[in-house]
C-alpha cells in the first residue's frame, strides 16, 4: 500500500532554527562576558571576595536556567579545609563550612584536579554521609569543580545543585571551566590584596611596637633618674604606679609593699594608686594571702597571676574582692611580684582593666624592667624604716638601761657609805647587766635562754664540782623579762657569797625550774652559816621582790636555820616561752678560777690602749694599786704601735675598737715581739679580728679586780712558754 510521503523541513525552517540557536549561543555569550566583565570590576574595585564570586554565582544560574543552585568554597592557606563564600543559604553554609579535604572527603578529588559529578547523589556510595544534607536542603545531583591558581595550588571549589538528577552535558563542563578560570584569577588577585594588606598591617604593628616601645624605654630612662632622688621617696611610688599603667595601656594600677611580719602568709599593704576609687583604695589597703584578687594568689603561688576576665576567674569564685572588682567597673587584672635581689618578696605591682583583656608578653617583659627599680625602692625604704625602728629601739634600750644604772647607784649608794665597798657593789650588778646584754647581742635582742642566764650569772667562776647544780626545762626570755631576771640572779648569787651557803666550804646552793601555767623557779641553800630574819630587808632582797613583781610575777623568802629559798614565780604570758618535751638541764658545775697573786704584778710593766679616758684611767688605777708600772692610756693606733717599737712590756690591755677603727696593727706588732695581750672590749668574739680569735678578752664593763686576774694571766702565759722551752 501506498502511503503519503512525510512534509520535509524547507530551507527557510532550517535556517531560521539555525539562526535562534545562534541567537541563543550570542545572547549566552553576551550574558557570560557581562558577568565576566562585572566580577572583575568587583575585584578591581577590591571589593569582598563574596561580592565579586557572587556576581560569577549569578552568572552561571543565568545560563544553566532556573532551578540549579551554585556556590563557591574557599580553601585555607594549607589546603586541608573548605569555607563556603556565597551561593547557598547561611543555614547550609553553617553545616558545610570547614568541610576536611582528605581521604574520606570528596573535596579530596577535588584537591587532585579532577571535577566531582554526581548526578545523583542517591546512587553514589561516597555520599552516604552526607545524605541528610541533601535531603535536608533538596538537592539530587552535585558537580564540584576545582579551583586551581598558579603553581598550581588547590584554591578552591565552584559547586552545582541541581533539584534532580542530571548528568552533566559538554556545554555544561564547558561554562563551569570558564567559570572557575575567571575565579581562579579574581581569587588569586584577593589572596595577593590580603598578604599585601597583611605584610602592611605588620608593618604598621611593628612600627607601632617599636614607637611603644622607645616610649616606654624613655619613661623608664626617666622614672630611673628620678629613684636617685631619695628625698621625695613617697612621691615616686605614685610616679611607678602612673609608669606601670602607661605601659600596661590599663586603667588601673597599684603599688604595694609586703610586710612578712603580719600574719602567717604576711600582707600587703599600698603605697600608691592611680584610676583606683576611693571605696578601692580602701578596700584594697591592705590585701592577704586568703583574699580572691590577682595579689592574693600572687601571695598563695608566688608566681605572677593574671585573670584575663574577673566575672570567669576560678581563684576569684565566690570571694567579696570578684563583687568589689566588678562593682568598680574593674573586668581584667595582673600583679607581679617584685622580688629583691636577695630574692625575697619585697612588693608587688597591679594592673588592672575596664575589660577583658590578656596582657602581651612585650608588655609584661617592660613591666618587669620597670619591678627591677621598684623592688630596689622599696628594700631601700624598708631598711630605712629598719634603721629608724633599731634606732628608736637603741636609743630606748640605752636610755632605759641608764635610768636602771641610775637607779641602782642611787640605792646602792644608800646602803654602803664606804667607797670601796660601793664600787664593788654597784660594779657587780653593772656587770650582771653587761653579760645579759652580751648574751641577748647573740639573739639579735630576741631571747635568752634561762639555764643559759643561770650559768653566766650564778655559776660562772663559784665553788667546785659538788657546790652548784641547775636543772630545769628549756625556757626561753625575751630580752626585758631577761634583764630583769639577770639582776634578780646576780642578786641572788651575791647575797650568797657574802652571808649565805657559797660564803662557807661546806655549803651548795640548787636552782630547780619547772613550766606549766606559770614558770616556777625555786633558789635554795643548805650547810651555810645559820640563818637570822632580818628586821628590815635589804636593797638585794627589795630588788628581787620589785623586779619579779614589775613582771606581773611573785618572789617569796623563805629563812630556815638550815638556809634560805627563794620562790620564783612568773606568769608564762610577760615574755616566756617553754618547750615542755624538751629534757631537762642536768645538773652543771664549773671550775673555779681561784684567786689572783696581785703581788705578781709589783713592778711589771703593762700598756694600756684604750680611747674612753674614765675607762683607761681606771684600768690604769686598778694596775698601780698593786704596784704595777703603767703607761697609757694610749689612745691611737699610731702612738702604741711607736711605745711597743721602743719599749718593753710584760702585758698589754688594748681596747678592741680605737675610735671606730680595728687595732689589726697593734695586735700584729704585739704578736711579732711575743707579748702577751687581752681584748677589752664590750663586743663580742664575732667582732674581734679574724687572725686574733683565740686572744683573751676582758668584756667591758669590768671590776678591778677582774683587770687584776687578766693582767696575772698574762704573765702566767709567758711563764708558760718559757717553761715549755723553744718548739723543737
């Protein structure tokens, strides 16, 4: 059967579908170079890298139709991370940003340089994953396109969403390449925008630096010139805390200085302030180890502390200083320890902010140039302050034991009209005193240990073996319960020789001591002289009651026929200290020193060199009374060195101290000519000359018959060696 042939296209129909797609190709292109042309002005511009990308993002929805999504991602600097630029919602950029590039990524294709097309995301196992993104913001196919600059280097990706699936045609791959070529360009020329913005950032922060910096050193050059000046010491710590918030740029700043004496941690206390209100300055007056601020944990660590933010601070949770730091608008703070260089905490410094805020570690380094002189400021100030406390301390002390000396002469005077009986007594108890004063040097005037007290003032120098015994605990006085203890034992001691049990062979005297509530001392003596009640009590027994008494304490005696005891008591809190499981004293006993051949003087030849006239005139004195042939006092280290050059002498008392200057030389010319010498001094063996430690010494004050024994000595010592015979 025939059929009816088919109407063929004509000429005209094929050209004029030829002529619309050629139309539509043209309208393609314009479109493409419009877009082109516009996202390079953008970049030209250097307008944000969204704006420009987004202009290619409009451009390829323009030509692929409606529909189809497109977006761009950045990679980091290191190329193992991906940022969304523009094209999708915030919403999905948020999910899909930072998106890795390695093995269990599909941007890993992507860095490699091959082009990622999904047509449907459903049927590719790689997508698994990341299905829920794309059920979640509807999307089926998926083509990602790498960006590539010179080098080349991943720089990037250029992605497509299609609603539904869709393979990707040759036109398709062909728009994407022009695409990602011109993002590759406007890429590459932002990234070389940012290093050049970078590298100018830096340098301007650099310069900055540098311009701070020869700030901050010139201020310092000049708050280091301004610390020479110690007549306005006060003023330069408001100075030091203005330099401290100059260079910390902080609103607030402190200077404190640290008293270790208060407290088991010690305290600070402020020296000055700037921006503080004055709710803070008292507040903060005085700050503890326990207080919740950046000093409190400074005292706590020893470390330097800083709270970058007051409101989160953990060491400052739930403390009144977080509440008051907060209350003055305070947000950040730091303190640094100032340390001397002893390496002792002397100080600290504060800074504090409106905000939260870290300090830099340049900032921190030029803060501790500026603690090196604050630390030295401030251990200056506190040796002033100890000077002046040890000065006032002297200068009562000496007044103090003046008005006692006074007083003593003034009642002993009473009780002995003949002179040589009074020199005796008032010298005795003059010297009680100097031995307790030698004894509390060795402390530092802190304390004196009572066994150690008993044996300077009692047993020193009495009886033999069997005569004296101590015993008692370890008890400690401090240096005014001591000293009124010393003349109460020197008193006692005394009254004993003269009319109790040490005046005779056959009599001893115990001291017994015991602490609990109170100090219980306990003086007694058996085998002397029988013992009569006095009508009236003398001056020694009136100075024992009186002196225990002025210490809150009480001292009974008590008269037998077989001796007297005395009964000592002294309340623990006016000075004493016991350490009740320490073993008791035993029983302690001396040698004694025997009795001096005065007549062994007659006619030996002695110098003395000493510079306080009344003190070398009585050695002087002391000497001729028994005959003795005496030149002196000398008072100058030039003048004895000459008499020694061209004189003899069998013994030489020389003074340890000649007008604040050592006698090295006088001791050194005296050794080199074999002559016997004795310190007489009022220091004690620490402060005599290195090379002589081993010389006798006559502590100042002393009685005359002490410089009798030390001058016998003397010549007994050369008998000595000339017995012994030249050494072999």
């Amino acid at each position: 059967m025939l059929t009816e042939a088919q109407p063929r296209p004509s000429h005209s129909t094929l050209r004029d579908d030829l002529d619309e797609r050629r139309r539509e190709e043209l309208r393609e292109r314009e479109t493409w170079l419009s877009g082109q042309r516009q996202a390079f002005e953008s970049a030209l511009s250097d307008a944000p890298l969204a704006e420009s990308l987004g202009i290619l993002v409009d451009t390829a929805i323009a030509a692929l139709g409606s529909g189809v999504r497109a977006a761009f991602y950045h990679a980091n600097a290191d190329g193992t991370a991906l940022h969304h630029v523009v094209g999708m919602s915030a919403e999905y950029a948020q999910a899909a940003d930072g998106c890795a590039i390695g093995p269990e990524s599909l941007a890993c294709g992507l860095a490699a340089g091959e082009a990622v097309l999904t047509a449907d995301v459903r049927g590719d196992p790689r997508w698994e994953p990341w299905l829920w993104m794309a059920a979640r913001f509807g999307y089926r196919g998926c083509w990602s396109f790498p960006i590539h600059t010179a080098g080349p280097r991943f720089a990037g990706t250029f992605a497509l969403y299609w609603p539904e699936p869709r393979e990707a045609t040759a036109n398709d791959t062909e728009l994407a390449g022009r695409i990602t070529q011109t993002a590759a360009m406007i890429i590459a020329r932002h990234e070389r925008a940012e290093q050049r913005r970078s590298a100018i950032h830096k340098l301007q922060e650099t310069q900055s630096q540098l311009e701070s910096e020869l700030r901050d050193s010139e201020l310092l050059r000049q708050i280091s010139l301004e610390l020479l000046d110690e007549a306005h010491e006060d003023a330069l710590y408001g100075k030091l805390a203005e330099a401290a918030a100059t260079i910390m740029q902080s609103e607030v700043s402190m200077v404190l200085i640290f008293h270790p004496e208060r407290g088991p941690a010690g305290e600070l206390q402020m020296l000055a302030s700037r921006g503080l209100s004055p709710e803070g300055m008292r507040f903060w007056e005085w700050v503890r180890a326990d207080s919740g601020c950046t000093c409190g944990e400074v005292l706590r660590t020893g470390k330097r502390a800083i709270a970058e933010d007051v409101a989160n601070c953990a060491f400052m949770a739930g403390k009144p200083d977080r509440d008051a730091l907060l209350a003055a608008g305070i947000r950040a703070g730091q303190s640094t320890p100032l340390i001397a260089r002893s390496g002792k905490l002397v100080g600290m410094i504060s800074t504090h902010w409106a905000r939260p805020h870290r300090p830099s570690e340049r900032d921190l380094r030029m803060l501790d140039i500026l603690a090196r002189p604050t630390a030295d400021l401030i251990e200056r100030k506190r040796a002033a302050e100890t000077q002046r406390l040890l000065l006032n301390e002297l200068n009562h002390r000496v007044k103090n034991t003046l008005a006692v000396v006074q007083a003593m002469a003034h009642r002993t005077l009473t009780r002995h009209r003949d002179p040589k009986e009074f020199a005796r007594s008032f010298g005795g108890r003059v010297q009680a005193l100097a031995r307790v004063h030698n004894m509390l040097s060795e402390t530092s005037w802190q304390r004196a240990e009572l066994r150690e007290l008993i044996g300077d003032q009692v047993l020193l120098g009495r009886g033999d073996d069997a005569r004296l015994t101590a015993e008692g605990p370890v008890v400690r006085l401090d240096s005014q319960v001591a000293l009124h203890m010393a003349l109460v034992l020197h008193e006692l001691a005394t009254n004993s020789t003269k009319y109790g049990a040490l005046s005779v062979p056959t009599g001893r005297v115990s001291v017994t001591w015991v602490a609990d509530d109170a100090l219980r001392m306990r003086w007694t003596e058996r085998g002397g002289p029988l013992v009569a009640p006095s009508p009236t009590p003398g001056f020694g027994t009136t100075l024992i009651a009186q002196s225990v008494k002025g210490q809150g304490g009480e001292a009974h005696m008590t008269s037998e026929p077989e001796g007297i005891s005395w009964s000592i008591v002294l309340p623990l809190s006016c000075g004493i200290a016991s350490e009740a499981n320490a073993a008791p004293t035993s029983a302690r006993t001396v040698e004694s020193t025997g009795t001096a051949d005065s007549h062994s003087l007659e006619g030996r030849r002695f110098l003395v060199v000493e510079d306080e006239p009344l003190i070398g005139l009585d050695i002087v004195s002391a000497l001729e009374d028994v005959k003795a042939s005496v030149e002196g006092p000398v008072t100058t280290v030039e003048k004895a060195c000459e008499l020694i050059e061209r004189s003899h002498f069998d013994g030489v008392l020389l003074d340890a101290n000649l007008h604040g200057s050592p006698v090295d030389q006088i001791a050194s010319a005296l050794s080199q000519r074999d002559i016997p010498f004795a310190f007489v001094t009022g220091y004690n063996g620490s402060a005599l000359p290195e090379a002589f430690r081993g010389i006798p010494v006559l502590n100042k004050p002393c009685s005359q018959e002490q410089v009798i024994e030390t001058a016998v000595s003397l010549l007994a010592r050369t008998a000595e060696k000339r017995a012994a015979g030249p050494p072999i």
